[in-house]
C-alpha cells in the first residue's frame, strides 16, 4: 500500500496521506462515478480516524496520524474488505 509522510502536525505528531482508492474494493469501484468513490473511501476511512487531506501537493488524499505506520496500513486493509 502506497502513503506519502508529510509534515508533522502542529503538535509534533508525524502524519502519512494515502490515496482515496486504496480504501475502497474492486466489486466497489464498478458502476460508480470517481465521485461516489471518493465519498464512499472518505466515509470508510473516517471509520479508522481519517481526514480528507486539503493541503494542494496531493489531490484525493485522505490523511492519518499515526506513530505505527505498519499498524494503520493493517487496519486499512482489514476494514476494505470488512464492509
């Protein structure tokens, strides 16, 4: 799963940005327009403590905090496929 870390927040805490797609299915992608995609993925990745990502260096992110970085990729993977 690809992620690119960014700047800290404010408090210090290190924050990674993944794509919205990488939080939804393949059986989910079809039929649907890249805008219900992205609602779908924002709405999954709130679930596990995500926000929309609103800095203009990367489109479509979805971001998270996270000290274990490994932690965060399981959960995303284990809650596409749990819904």
């Amino acid at each position: 799963m690809e992620f690119t870390r960014i700047a800290n927040d404010i408090n210090g805490n290190p924050r990674y940005v993944f794509h919205f797609l990488n939080f939804i299915t393949d059986k989910e992608r079809e039929g649907l327009t890249l805008d219900q995609k992205y609602k779908l993925a924002v709405k999954k990745a709130q679930k596990l403590g995500g926000r929309i990502y609103r800095g203009k260096s990367f489109g479509g992110g979805i971001v998270f905090q996270s000290y274990n970085i490994q932690e965060t990729i399981f959960k995303i993977r284990l809650n596409q496929y749990a819904n």
